[in-house]
C-alpha cells in the first residue's frame, strides 16, 4: 500500500458565482502506508468533498496536490 500527500488542497463549489462555497481551504496531511485514520466534522465540514477528491471524482479548484 502506498503513502498518500495532500498539500495545499482546496474545494470551492459553485466557483466564480454567488453561491460560491469554500468547501476545503489549504488542507495539508499524510497517510504513510500501513495506517489508518478516520475522518470526523460536523455537517458541512468538507468530509465528503474531501473524499471524492481522495477517489479522483472531483478535482481540486484553484490549487493543491495529492500525492499517491
């Protein structure tokens, strides 16, 4: 199993209109191989933005990386 780097991710939904929505901004974490974490937040947190994006079923926005 491979390590996972996220630097600098950021989501925003809606972009560039008034319902513009800054799900993730600047999110930087590592998950070396072999670990495990777990993901909490209140609704609305970004969790499942964070998620898809990990799945490659979004894109970042406006910058960020994730490394595999």
């Amino acid at each position: 199993m491979a390590s996972v780097k996220i630097e600098n991710l950021t989501y925003i939904y809606n972009q560039k209109t008034r319902y513009e929505k800054k799900a993730l901004d600047n999110v930087n974490f590592e998950i070396k191989a072999g670990e495990s974490i777990g993901i909490m937040g209140r609704a609305g947190s970004g969790k499942s933005t964070l998620i898809t994006l990990l799945k490659g079923l979004r894109k970042p926005t406006s910058r960020g990386y994730i490394y595999w």
